[in-house]
C-alpha cells in the first residue's frame, strides 16, 4: 500500500531511539499516523513541528498498519510562531480539536479551514476570529451543529442574537429578551462576515462554542476543554487588551 498526500502537522511522538510516531491531517485520508525514522533527529526535527505543511508519502504493507512516513516540508511556518504565545498555543489548541475526529475519515473542509487558520495566525485577532468559527464548524462535522438558520421560537430570521443551550438553536432578540439571562449570546460574527468583532463579541463566541464543545465533544470522552484553549485566550487577551476574556 503506497499514497502521497499534503498533510499538516498535528503532533510527533518519540518512538524509540531516533523514529517518531507522526500525526498529520491530510487532505484526502483525514488525520492519520505514520512512523518516520530518523524524525527525533536534528535533520527532521524542525519539519516535523506541529502547524508545519508537508507532502507526506505513506508506505505499508496492509492498509490497517501503521505504515511509514517519508516527508518534505513544503511551509515550515512553525518556526515563525514561536515568538508569539497566543500562536503556539493555538496551533496547540487545534491540534486537539482535529483530534475528535476519527483517524483516516477524509474531511477536507476541516483541512482547508485549517490551512487558513494557520496562515493567519500570527495576528491574535485574525487567529481569535477564525478559531471561534473554526469550532463552531467541527461541531457541525463531528455531528453537533447548531442551528443558526432561523428563530427556535417564531421562526424568523432576522436579528437572532441568542442560542439556546438545550436545544443548540437560535433565537431572536425580541423572543429571548425575557429568557436572556439563561440563553448563550450569539455574536454576529459567527452568522456573517462583518466588520471586526469587540471584546463582548469574542468573549461571548468562545463562551457559546466553549459550551457545546464541552458537552459534545469532550465531557462524553471523560476530559474538558484542552488548556492549550484557555492559555490561547489568555494569550490574546494580553496581546489585545480588553478584546476577549478566557471562556
């Protein structure tokens, strides 16, 4: 069994000697392992950093093994992330999210997505857009979206500014009013492309996808939300003061 594909760095594990066990999101063959020999080495070990792009050659006998990597660095962006905290924990924080889904599934969406975000991560408030909305959207590919289509109580569809939190759909402003202090806020943001989101806007989108994650995602395997989440908040909030509080 033999294929080649781009994948990103998720993680490399110390596996023996001088081999790493290496975890990558591929484009067509989803998150997927692969021994790389040599890859503890001073030769791989910079390409082998998580957030990196690398064309990856996949080799075994059967498809069930583990098989082995022979990679090429074709973006070793990694390296120009590590003076900036809120970048290395975001990559992080990532890492963790691809990791819900099932090893080899394809999900290309959640590649591109990926890819994006990791080209704009260097700016706290770029990376703090997209990671929100990058959340929101794995919730939909693992199988949890929520409905932000239309108002849970009259249907409509304009100004919805809330999310219920046992049902995952939203509700206009009016219908909520009376029931806001027990219903998630919905930043506009996370429904359409507009202008730059404030500090209430942020920390409320990270409170909303913090909560869902949390119960879909995480507290069914038994763990919470990933720190590398809270330390790239922190992160953020300290490069833009006032923009997001940790959720």
């Amino acid at each position: 069994m033999q294929w080649t594909d781009e994948g990103i760095v998720l993680g490399a594990k110390r596996h023996g000697e001088t081999s790493v066990i290496l975890e990558l999101m591929t484009i067509e063959r989803g998150r997927h392992l692969g021994l790389v020999r040599g890859g503890a080495g001073t030769r791989l070990r910079g390409v082998l950093q998580p957030g990196n792009l690398l064309r990856a050659t996949w080799r075994a006998r059967l498809d069930e093994h583990l098989g082995y990597y022979a990679v090429e660095g074709l973006n070793l962006r990694a390296a120009g992330l590590l003076g900036a905290a809120h970048a290395v924990h975001g990559v992080i924080h990532l890492a963790e999210l691809c990791r819900l889904l099932a090893e080899r599934e394809p999900h290309g969406r959640v590649f591109a997505t990926l890819q994006a975000i990791l080209d704009g991560i260097d700016d706290p408030l770029t990376a703090a857009i997209l990671i929100a909305r990058f959340e929101l959207a794995l919730l939909a590919e693992l199988g949890f979206g929520l409905d932000l289509s239309c108002c849970a109580a009259t249907g409509a569809t304009a100004d919805l500014a809330y999310v219920s939190p046992r049902s995952g759909r939203a509700v206009s402003r009016a219908a909520g009013h009376d029931y806001r202090d027990k219903l998630l806020r919905l930043p506009e943001f996370l429904q359409a492309d507009v202008g730059l989101p404030g500090a209430a806007d942020l920390s409320d989108a990270f409170a909303l996808t913090g909560f869902f994650l949390d119960r879909y995602a995480f507290a069914p395997r038994g763990s919470a939300l990933p720190t590398a989440r809270a330390r790239f908040l922190t992160a953020v909030t300290r490069a833009l003061p006032e923009v997001v509080a940790p959720a």
